[in-house]
C-alpha cells in the first residue's frame, strides 16, 4: 500500500450573500406614460400675475369701458414730442370744461402725468408708431396709449428702488381709477380712465 503525501486541500467557506442595493427609482416621463398618453405635449403654465417676476407683477388684461368718445389723437415720433402733448392735452381738457358748469380740479395734472408717463414706456419699450388718444364720457375721461410691440407685456415694477425708474404704470394706478391693456389690430393698448368732478 502506497502512502499517498500529498495533503488534501482545506475546506473553502461558501462566500457570504451578496447585498443587493434597492433599485434605483424610475421618474415617468409624462409624454411618454402609457396612462398620460403619448401624444400629450409638454406645456408651460400661462403667466400667473401675482407671480413676481425680473420685470415686475404683470399688468392684469383688460378693455376699457365702452361708453366713452374719442376726442382727440398724437402721434409722437420721439420723447422731444412729449412736452407738446401735455401743452395740448391741457388745452384739450380746458376746452372741456368750457361750458363753466364745471372745473377739473386736479384731474388735469392727474391726466397730463400719465399720459407722459405712458406714453414715456411705449417711447422707449415698445414699438412705433406710438400713439395717445384721450376720450371722453360727461365728466369722465379715458387715456389710451398704443404701440405696435406685441412680444412685451406691461409689468408692474416692484422691488427698485428710488432712481431705478419703470415706475410709470405705479403711478397711472395711484392717480387713476382704473389701468388695463390688451392687444387689438397688431398694437398694444395701455389705458387708464379718470373721473372728473360731479357738479353740486
């Protein structure tokens, strides 16, 4: 009988479980779920006003009253024409009142203010022609302010401070009893209407 030397190898140990890691989690993309459907496309929410923006709070869309009748327009081809708007703009609104059965009181300045402050934007913002259109209704008055700029919308300036400028829709709001905009024909209107005072 042959002994055999060599020595028989040592038992291995059985290696230990592997740790599974969870699985990563999946993200749906939305245009591609079977529920969503396919056809689905991705969309942007619509400009929501009370959101801030870079620019400011977006002026809320709307049309002026219906009532009143044009008076008078401008047409401006540069801000050297702004003072003679507010030179006209007063006469116009002088005449008015011509009957003497009333005075404007402060609307006059109130009106002249915003129009040069309106018609100050769309100069440098918007797009020519830019036109002013002042309207009446009995005591009541109605500026309209046109530019041919569709792409920017008027925005409320918040947040500058003193000196920055854009505050020019701030003020037709304080002096105002109503400021909107909308786009009509290719121009964007921005008005604001005025109430004169009520004879006693």
């Amino acid at each position: 009988m042959t002994d055999d030397s060599r020595t028989a190898p040592a038992p291995v140990a059985p290696p230990a479980p592997a740790t599974m890691a969870p699985p990563e989690p999946t993200v749906q993309d939305p245009t591609t779920d079977p529920e969503a459907g396919t056809s689905a496309p991705a969309q942007l929410p619509p400009d929501d006003p009370t959101v801030p923006s870079p620019r400011g709070r977006l002026l809320p869309a709307a049309r002026p009253p219906e009532q009143f009748v044009a008076v008078r327009r401008w047409v401006l081809a540069g801000a050297a024409e702004l003072r003679a708007l507010r030179g006209e703009l007063r006469e116009q609104l002088a005449a008015a009142t011509s009957d003497g059965t009333r005075t404007l009181g402060d609307i006059e300045e109130k009106v002249v203010l915003v129009a040069s402050e309106l018609a100050t934007n769309a100069l440098a913002h918007g797009e020519p022609p830019t036109q002013v259109r002042l309207w009446q209704h009995g005591h009541d008055f109605l500026l309209d302010v046109t530019d041919s700029d569709l792409t920017h919308h008027p925005h409320l300036a918040e947040g500058r401070g003193p000196g920055e400028g854009g505050f020019g829709l701030q003020i037709a709001r304080r002096l105002s009893l109503d400021v909107g905009w909308y786009t009509e024909s290719g121009l964007k209107h921005v008005w604001a209407t005025f109430s004169g005072p009520r004879r006693r």
